[in-house]
C-alpha cells in the first residue's frame, strides 16, 4: 500500500475548499485505505483529510483510539460530514502533519453533533467530546481550506516550536 506525501504550509493547494464525494467506488475506497496508511505511518497521527494530500473531497479519517482513557468512537472514516451543533468552548494544544514544524493553542467547541456517509455510503449520526470532537473539527477545517494556524487565539502567544519526534 502507497504511502501518500503530505502537502505541507505554506502550499497554497492547503487553501482550497474540496469538493462533495458523489460517487464510492473501489478507487474511492483504495484512496481511503492509502490516506489511513499515510496516517498511522505519522508520529502521532490520529486524524488526516484527504487535502492533505492534494485530494480536494470531502474525505476526513479520525482515530484517537491509541491515547488512553479517552471517550472514543473508534476509526472514524468521515464521507462528506457535516457538523451540525457545537456546545462548550475550550482552549487546547493542535499539531498537524501538514504543519510539522509548530503546534498552537486553538479554541474549539467542547461538544458536536456531526452526519456523515460512512464507507459504504450509509448516512451516519454521530454525537462526541472532549478530544474526538476536537480531532473531528479539526480535520473537517481541512476540508473548508483552513489549518490550526488560521484558528490560534494569538499568533505571537499561541504558536509554539515543536519538539522532536525520535
């Protein structure tokens, strides 16, 4: 299986709005399987849209089930998701593969109601919290154009070097 290179800030293809998925096929689904690879190949990577690597559909993969301790829903593979409540606002610490070099403090709601296709193309509800919900949004931003750093609550206080991976 391919892993897929990661198009990193400041490309400008990170900017653009991705498109409805309309059909799934066996590429679509051989696409997924090659994005989740791209992400668990990462250090700590519990989530990656398909922008991310200069594929402009509605695809998100969420999966925070290897941190301990916290409420999860399991590997997500998010089609065309659409959140439709946000509750709670709270302040927490973001990286991204597609920003390696930085992590940011960034407001996100505590709590979301989402729908989505799922892989077989069946429409899917999905209430979370705490770190799924922030994983979720913050994935989902990828799809709309934007990145963590369009989300810091300050640039000079709020965007920090980051530590090595080994």
């Amino acid at each position: 299986m391919a892993l897929l290179p990661i198009l990193t800030y400041p490309d400008p293809a990170l900017k653009q709005i991705s498109q409805q998925v309309e059909q799934i096929d066996d590429a679509l689904l051989n696409f997924i399987a090659e994005l989740e690879a791209t992400m668990r190949n990462g250090p700590g990577g519990v989530g990656i849209a398909a922008p991310q690597v200069g594929r402009f559909e509605r695809i998100a993969i969420v999966d925070v089930s290897s941190k301990p301790k916290i409420k999860q829903h399991g590997r997500l593979v998010l089609i065309n998701p659409e959140i439709h409540r946000w509750e709670g606002m709270k302040v927490g610490r973001e990286g991204c593969m597609s920003v390696p070099d930085f992590t940011g403090n960034v407001i996100r709601a505590e709590q979301i109601a989402l729908s989505y296709l799922d892989e077989q193309g069946q429409p899917q509800k999905l209430e979370t919290s705490g770190y799924e919900a922030r994983a979720i949004q913050h994935e989902l931003d990828h799809l709309d154009g934007l990145l963590f750093l369009d989300r810091l609550v300050s640039r000079r206080n709020d965007l920090f070097k980051r530590k090595v991976y080994k």
